[in-house]
C-alpha cells in the first residue's frame, strides 16, 4: 500500500516536472519572440522617424533653392523682396 501511494507520487511528479520543463521552454520561446518584436518595432519607429527627418530636410533644401532663384530673379529686374 505505501509503496503504491509513493509509486503514484513518483509518477506525478514526474509529469509535473515534465509539464513545468515544458512550460519553461514556452516562456522561453516567447521571451525571443517578444525580444524581437520589441526591437523591430524600436527600429521601425527609429527609422520612421529618420525617414521623416530626411524628408524634411530634403523640402527644405528645395524651398531654400526656390527662394533663392525668387530672389534673383527679382534681383535681375532691380526689385528686392522684402516680405510680408
């Protein structure tokens, strides 16, 4: 009788340990996953927000250019722009 009840006892600690090894490489598994969704979305806002700096920049490099021929072209004709 006590060795069946210890034999029982064995057995389900056994599959407990089984299952809590089993658990454990799941929680593992999902830490990488979560690792990298995190950093692809890190880097995909970083570089969103690079993108959005360039395009920036780019518009405003084209704006100067624009103001600039503006201006000489007025300045061919003698006239000065002096803003609002």
């Amino acid at each position: 009788m006590m060795t069946s009840r210890l034999r029982t006892l064995e057995t389900s600690r056994r599959q407990l340990r089984d299952a809590l090894v089993t658990k454990e490489k799941e929680c593992i598994r999902l830490h990488a996953r979560l690792d990298v969704a995190e950093r692809s979305v890190a880097t995909s806002s970083h570089k969103e927000i690079v993108e959005e700096i360039e395009a920036v920049r780019d518009e405003n490099e084209r704006l100067r250019a624009q103001v600039f021929e503006m201006e000489t072209f007025l300045s061919d004709y003698g006239l000065v722009w002096v803003g609002n």
